[in-house]
C-alpha cells in the first residue's frame, strides 16, 4: 500500500513538473517573439494604392530593422510625414544626391543617371507628373511609391518645413518579404537601375 502512495505522489509530481515547463516555455517564447518584433523583424500590412503593383493593399510585408542604412531602390517603412504614421515608399534618393524629374524620356534622374523604372512601376505610370529638382540634405531621404499617380510622397510635401524629406532616424526597416498573401509571396532586391548611381 505504502509503494502505491509512493508511486501516485511521483506521479503528480512529475505532473506539476511537466506543467511548470510547459508555461515557463510558453512565457519564453512569448517573450523572445515580443523581443523580435520590438528590435528585429517587424510585420507591417499595406494600407493604400501608393505602392501598386509592388504592394497591393492589405499584403503583408516582413521588415528588417536591423537592415542598417537605407539604400536607393530599398523600400522602407518609416515614420510618415505629417501624422507619424507608419508609411511604406521607395527610396530614390539618399543624402547629398540630386533627384530630378525629368529627362527628355519622362525618366527620373540621380545625379545625372536616368532610372529605368518599368520593372517596378504601376503600368502605364510615368515616373512622375510633376516636376522638380532637389538636392537630398546628408542624413535625409527622397521617396516616391511606385504607383506614381496615386502616391502621395515627397514630392505631396515639398512646400513644408521638411521639403518632403525624411530623416533616415526615422526609417523602422528595410521591407524583406511580402510573405502574405502566400500565392504572392516574393522576397525583395534593390532593382539593378540604382547600381548604376553614381
């Protein structure tokens, strides 16, 4: 009688133990995943047109934000403009570059290089219908969405305090992967246009 006490307390014992192990995993995990969302990887889902056909609204894109500096060509999400909301665009140009709109071919041009921007522009989209020239401040970006008509980017923000800049402080990450929805899921590089900026 005493050996089956024994073994039932053994029992419940390992039960309790089983059980603290599986909370305190489960709190882990709840914690590394916080973690992870807070400093590394960030989901982010597509509010608007702005980015069409690259990013369709209500996709869902993974960022990096340990990524380092953005680049030309990256898309990035960052703090928008005038509500601080999060807003994702492209990046065109980078401090001290000089983005102009446009050549004779209705191209878009950094320091003097036209992009060819078909790979990733909305079709039938010019690079941009309104014109400008501006000088990116170091430490600054100029971005664009790629559905240039229903975009409103730097060039919607020229005439405030800003100049339609943003500040490369306040870029969360770089867009890695549009993981949903699955049957679109694509993993993003910077077009091959940018490595041609000098």
């Amino acid at each position: 009688m005493a050996v089956t006490k024994k073994a039932e307390g053994v029992g419940k014992e390992k039960k309790k133990g089983g059980f603290r192990e599986t909370v305190l995993l489960l709190v882990l995990g709840v914690g590394i995943a916080l973690l992870l969302q807070a400093f590394v990887v960030g989901s982010f889902y597509i509010p608007s047109v702005s980015m069409e056909n690259t990013l369709l609204v209500n996709d869902r894109v993974f960022v990096n934000k340990l990524a380092g500096k953005p680049e030309r060509g990256d898309i990035v999400v960052f703090k928008g403009w005038n509500t601080g909301e999060d807003t994702i665009k492209r990046v065109i140009g980078i401090g001290g570059d000089k983005v102009v709109c446009c050549d004779s071919k209705k191209r878009i041009t950094v320091n003097g290089t036209p992009l060819e921007e078909t790979s990733y522009l909305y079709p039938g989209d010019y690079a941009s219908g309104d014109k400008f020239s501006v000088t990116v401040p170091p430490g600054k970006l100029w971005l664009m969405g790629d559905h240039r008509s229903a975009s409103a980017d730097s060039r919607a923000h020229m005439d405030e305090a800003g100049g339609g800049f943003i500040s490369e402080n306040d870029v969360i990450g770089k867009a890695v992967v549009r993981y949903w929805p699955l049957s679109r899921g694509y993993l993003f590089s910077r077009p091959d246009t940018f490595d041609k900026v000098k």
